[in-house]
C-alpha cells in the first residue's frame, strides 16, 4: 500500500492479524497504526474501505488493538480520540496465554451470524487485552446495542470479569466489539489458531468425527458475505 503496488479498492475483505508489529515498543499497536494515520493517501484508502458497504474486517489480538486505535470499532463513524475504547494491560500485568472459553452473543456482527448461543474454547495471548471505555457512555451505549459479541464465561458458562476465567479483567467480560452496521469486528482471542480439529485442546466426544470445528463457521460467514 506505501509503495502504491496495490490499493484497498481491489479487495472486499482485510484482516488485521495478530503478532506483534513493530517489536509493540510504543504501545500494542500504536507502532503499525501509525504507519497507516500518518501517511495521507494510505489513511484516506482505509477511510473509504471502511465506509463501504460491500467491505468486512476483522481484527484479532493485535489487530484488534490496532482497529481500536484507528477507531473503527464501536461506532461505524467513528469517535474522538478522548472517547475511543481502547486496550489496556492485563489485570495479572502478565502476558496471559491458554484456551479460554467465551459465549457469542445475539449482535450485528456478521461474521456471527448462526453462531449466536454458542459457548466455545479458543486460544488467547496477549498482554493487553482489557477493553477500557474512557467515556462511560460508550460502553453503556455498547452493552445496550449489543456491540460486545464475544463474552468471556466461567466453568458455568456464565459471563465473568473474574481471574482466569476472564485472563484480562474486561469489563462485563467484553473479548470483542463490533461497529453498529456488524461489517467490521475487533476480538482478542485467537479463531484462526482453532478453525481445525487437531487445534483443540479438548473438544466433546460427538465432535470426534468432525471434520472442522465450529469456528470455521466465522470464515464461511465472511466469504457468504461477499458472495451476496
């Protein structure tokens, strides 16, 4: 995109993988967002990508700190810097990795869609994962529109901010935040390190003969998506 050898306009989908970008010594993220907001015609291509309406994105872990700093999640227009969630270091201050389990709930987000109800085990790694709401109104606004699609639960299934069931201490468990028309999503956990069967740590008896497990359904989604 720096160089000018492809632009966004060719491409229906991005995603903002997870790893570290640029070492992440100036902060999750901040490193490779700034690659993008400071260079003008780069900045503006994602503009437009985003204000499509034929266009998706997801972000996981590191990508999703980096969607949160271009402020392209909760709110389809965006947000003033002072007003944006953001990610923050996890409660244990450690870098948190294991197979945590969460709940998808009802939302916009469409590359959920038909995954509403499910509690799953997926991957998590990261050492700053706490969603943080500098103005309280957002997250009310959140949790009212269902913008929080991904929650993590306890042993119970329950929705929980509780140690280590929650590894990052998010408020009301919040593992992902989706914009309001469900295009663009932003997770912490890991769905591409546990699409196949032989990634799951643990999975029940009668999935056995599975030939995939259910969070290929998120990638099917997304090429649905683009085919209608």
């Amino acid at each position: 995109l720096l160089s000018g050898n492809v632009t966004l306009e060719q491409f229906r989908g991005i995603v903002f993988v997870g790893g570290f970008s640029y070492a992440d010594v100036l902060d999750s993220g901040k490193g490779w967002a700034g690659v993008i907001k400071f260079n003008e015609s780069v900045f503006k291509q994602f503009q437009d990508f985003r204000a499509r309406k034929d266009t998706f994105s997801l972000g996981v872990c590191n990508g999703c700190q980096l969607m949160a700093l271009l402020g392209w999640i909760p709110n389809s227009e965006g947000l003033p810097e002072e007003q944006q969630p953001r990610l923050l270091h996890n409660h244990s201050a450690k870098f948190e990795s294991r197979y945590s389990s969460v709940t998808i709930t009802d939302s916009p987000a469409v590359m959920f869609k038909g995954m509403e109800g499910s509690s799953l085990g997926v991957w998590i790694a990261h050492g700053e994962g706490r969603f943080h709401f500098p103005d309280q109104s957002i997250h009310t606004k959140v949790m009212s529109q269902n913008l929080a699609p991904l929650r993590y639960v306890n042993d119970s299934n329950e929705i929980t901010e509780e140690y280590p069931f929650n590894p990052n201490g998010s408020p009301d468990g919040i593992a992902a935040l989706c914009s309001e028309d469900g295009r663009h999503l932003a997770m912490m956990p890991h769905p591409e390190r546990v699409f196949t069967t032989w990634q799951q740590p643990w999975a029940p008896e009668a999935w056995k003969s599975h030939k995939a497990g259910p969070w290929l359904k998120m990638f099917q989604n997304a090429r649905e998506f683009c085919d209608n």
